[in-house]
C-alpha cells in the first residue's frame, strides 16, 4: 500500500508497519535524473534562445539595413522621375516652340516666295518694257538722224 508523506508528498512504501527506504532512494535518484535532464534541456532551450535572439537581432538589422536601402531608393527613384517629368515638361516646350517657330517660317517662306514670284513678274514686265523702249529709242533716233540729214548745212558722215 502507496501513501503519502504529508510534508513532502513523496511516495513512502508501508509494509506491514514497516516502511523501506529502499525505494523512496531509488524513486528520488530517478526524481534527481530527470531533474537534471530538466535542468539540461533548459540549459539547452536557453542556449537555442540566446542564438535564437542573436540571430533575431541581426535578422532585424538585416532588415532595417534593406529597409534604408529601400527607402533610399525609392527617394532615388523618386527624384528620378521628378526629373524625367521635368525633362518631358522642357521637351514638350521645346517641341512647341520649334512647331511653333516652324509655323512661322514656313508662312514667312510662303510670303517670301509670293512676293519673289511677283518681284519676277514685275522684272519681267520692265525689262518687256526696257526692251520696247529700247526699239522706240533706236526708232526715234534713226527718225532724229535722218531728220538731221535732210536739214541744210547737216554734213554727210
């Protein structure tokens, strides 16, 4: 028959009046085994823990560091395209103008063209003119030498 020792709970073997020591000493040598199997697998959780919260640390280091590192490039990217965007904005301006420029010129090119087509039509009818004048001159000094000729006291040439 097991009963219990009201202080210490541990098991004590009653025979007949008699209790053994035997087994109490075997049941706390099996007892101190396991606890120092406790203690040992708690040493060793401790030291899993312990690398555990050192890998931890360097794992949260490792990602604040990419964390920096992203925000740095995200920063960077974002600059990047604030001035791609400002590029565009310039080049669009640029374009406009050239358009623009380009407009103009070709209206002044056109204006250039007309006005020299004119100039041309305008040279073309002065020099018919010239030329006419020219046959009206050659006429009217032939018409003038020989009215001179036929004038008393002319000499013969």
């Amino acid at each position: 028959m097991k009963g219990y020792d009201r202080i210490s709970f541990f098991p004590i073997q009653l025979m007949a009046g008699w209790f053994t020591i035997t087994p109490m000493l075997q049941d706390l040598d099996s007892l101190a085994a396991r606890i120092g199997q406790m203690v040992q697998f708690a040493r060793q959780l401790q030291t899993e823990r312990t690398a555990l919260q050192a890998r931890l640390k360097n794992l949260e280091q490792e990602r604040d560091a990419l964390r920096d590192q992203l925000m740095r490039r995200e920063a960077d990217s974002s600059s990047m395209n604030e001035r791609i965007a400002i590029h565009e904005a310039e080049l669009q301006a640029v374009r406009a103008e050239a358009e623009a420029s380009q407009a103009t010129l070709q209206i002044e090119a056109t204006q250039y063209k007309s006005e020299c087509e004119s100039i041309r039509q305008r040279l073309a009818v002065s020099q018919a003119d010239a030329d006419r004048l020219r046959v009206v001159a050659d006429k009217a000094r032939d018409s003038i030498d020989s009215i001179l000729m036929r004038l008393p006291g002319a000499s013969q040439e």
